[in-house]
C-alpha cells in the first residue's frame, strides 16, 4: 500500500521545551554567543566525559579550528577516508595541507588502518577518522600507528556523539573530537558544532580563533562584569555559536540518550525486517561498540539502485545516498587526478548504498511502511 503522505527521510527531534527556551532567549535580548552558549558548552564537556567543549557554528568550523590549533598547514598531509561529507576534505584543503585518501571497510564504511599504514610519509602530520553512521572507526589500531609515527588524530565525529568505543564516549579518547549539532543530527541546535577536548591550551586557542581571534568573546566584553577594551592575538574566523542555537541544544543535549535509544529500536526492527534477504546488507554494530545510529545505511545490489530509489519516492517514502566518495567529485578529481578505481572499496559500497528514514518520531507504523517499501522496491 502507498502511503498518503510522504515519509520524510529525517526530521529533528523537537520539543516544547525547546520552543520555550528560544523564546526566552528572544526576550532576554541576548541573541549572540553569551550564557546560554557558556551552559551548553559545559553540558557537552560533562556529556563527552572531557574538560572542555568549544561550540561553534557548525562542524566544518570546528574541524577547521581543530587543523588550525594543531599547527597543520601548508607541506602537510593528512590522512582521511574518501567516504564522506564535504568538510572533511575541504577544511584539509582550507589550511594549505593535502588530504590523502584511503579507503574503507566493507564491514563498516570506516577507514581501514591498513590502508593508512600504507599512506603515511613524511609529511603526513594527522589522521582524521570518520566515525561513519555513527560508529566508531577502529581507534585502537589507529591510535598506535598514531603514536608509531607521532602524528596527531583529529577525529570527525559529526555522526557520532552518543557512540561509545569499548565503553569510552567518542570525544573521550585523548584526541580533539568535533560533533555536528545540524538539523538531520542526532540531537541539534539548527546549525552548530563543537570541538571537545582534554588539552586546556587547544580549547583556549580555538576560543580565540571561533571569535577573529580577539582576546574577548561578546559575554566578555558586554555583559556586566565585561569590559570593553580587547586585542587581536591572532587573525581568526567569524565561528560562533549563538545563544539561539544552544537554547535548543540545551534540552537537545538533555534527551539525547532517549534519542538515540529510539533510534537504536527502529533500526533493531530493519535489521530484523531484511536480515534474512539474499539481496540485501544491513549494517553491522561491531563487538564492543555502541553504534548511535545516525544513519541506517543499507546496500542493495547496486545495479537496481537507482530504480530503488525511483520505487521508494513513488511509494512516499524518503531516502538519501551517503556518500559520493570524494574523489569521485570534480575538484579533488582534477586537482588529484583521481579516477573510479583508485578506492574500490568505497566506490563498491556508494554505488550500493541506500539510507532508510530513522528518526525518534518515527511511529512503529511509519517503520512498518519503510518495510514494505523497501520490500516492494527490490522486486519491482
């Protein structure tokens, strides 16, 4: 049966309390980063099990930041995974350092340790792994060739706060960790991020550098214990959170075990629903982690794909891709001279993958429908 109405493929999880607290912040006429982004910023340290959180305006930002505070630029290389969004390689670019490319695991999506091994040279300065869906990369074998060839990890974990690693928070695990707080996450505050961290020096710098680099931030200078008087320490960015944003993250932050709990449930129901199918690959959650589910990322014989995704639009039910590898895309092709073939195992799984609506709103009637879609869609 065709759903009535359409089935989008994520909505943000949002509250009255989220409401409420937006509105407070409207009438407060703090709109800009002040209290409300100082209690978020310390709700995300104390939920990440770390020091110091540093919110900003989105992960792009703080992977950014997290390059810029690590002394990376211009002659360096860092090591990432090609299966992945924009900002991982663009902020790479960004700072005047080269990414270098290997590729992923069948079994998760995530960057293969042996395939860095064989990348690394010496002008490799840092890995930055991609927790992919929601899991974690294997940061064992990753931190060990870490410390064999002292190079630094920045991990990008923009699907992956709530994840755990052996019983560790994903941000907990020594290196600087950036989240992404954007709408489709697992909690948000619209747009937003933040770089969690250990190192009380790197979480200072990057406070600099989020605010173009002025020894004061706008609660420093206006409140009423501020003064006005501040310097230019270095030549920073305009990547601030606002108020506004973290009124939402405040409460999102407070209900994200639940979130992802639900999240966890529906996609135990996929799993049970397509386990036994010859021509379906769910996901794994591998021994000893806990996967936050940000994406249900399914693979389907990869030359059906495309009349997949045409049956499941046709039925009401919204699906995305994640991801083009990157090489595959127009700059890093002409600038690298990259090819199909250069990373196989990423092209296999992007040309086969699909991701399935998952999101706490969802009712178990809503999952049913993706059920039998996704059932209707592979046989028709």
């Amino acid at each position: 049966m065709i759903r009535r109405d359409y089935l989008p493929y994520c909505l943000p999880s949002l509250g009255q309390e989220e409401i409420d607290e937006v509105i407070d912040t409207l009438r407060s006429g703090w709109l800009s980063m002040g209290p409300k982004t100082l209690v978020f910023e310390q709700m995300v340290a104390e939920y990440a099990d770390v020091k110091h959180a540093v919110c900003v305006n989105s992960c792009t930002a703080a992977l950014h930041l997290c390059l810029l505070g690590c002394d990376i630029g211009p002659g360096d290389e860092v090591i990432t995974t090609p299966y992945t969004f924009a900002a991982t390689g663009n902020t790479i670019e960004h700072v005047g350092a080269k990414p270098v490319f290997a590729d992923v695991l069948k079994e998760d999506f995530n960057i293969d340790p042996e395939q860095v091994k064989e990348k690394i040279t010496k002008r490799t300065k840092a890995i930055v792994p991609v927790h992919f869906a929601g899991q974690s990369c294997d940061m064992d074998a990753l931190s060990e060739i870490a410390e064999d060839h002292h190079i630094k990890i920045i991990e990008d974990a923009a699907h992956a706060i709530g994840s755990k690693y052996h019983g560790r928070k994903i941000g907990a695990m020594g290196n600087p960790t950036c989240y992404s707080f954007y709408a489709t996450k697992n909690m948000t505050t619209g747009e937003g991020g933040a770089v969690v961290t250990e190192d009380y020096q790197l979480a200072a710098r990057l406070r600099t550098l989020r605010l173009h680099g002025i020894s004061k931030d706008a609660w420093q200078r206006y409140s009423a214990k501020g003064s006005w008087y501040y310097e230019i320490e270095e030549a920073g960015w305009k990547y601030n959170m606002t108020d506004l944003q973290a009124a939402i993250g405040i409460h999102q932050i407070s209900k994200l075990d639940g979130l992802i709990l639900r999240r966890r449930q529906i996609a135990e129901h996929y799993d049970k629903a397509f386990e036994s199918s010859e021509q379906l690959r769910i996901p794994t959650e591998r021994k000893g982690l806990f996967h936050a589910y940000h994406l249900y990322a399914l693979l389907v014989p990869s030359d059906s794909r495309s009349r997949f995704l045409d049956n499941m639009k046709q039925r009401n039910i919204g699906t995305s891709v994640h991801f083009i590898p990157l090489h595959l895309h127009p700059f890093y092709a002409q600038k690298y001279g990259f090819k199909r073939g250069d990373y196989p195992v990423a092209e296999h799984l992007y040309d086969c993958e699909v991701s399935l609506p998952l999101y706490p709103g969802m009712t178990d009637q809503d999952v049913d429908d993706v059920v039998e879609a996704v059932n209707f869609s592979l046989n028709h």
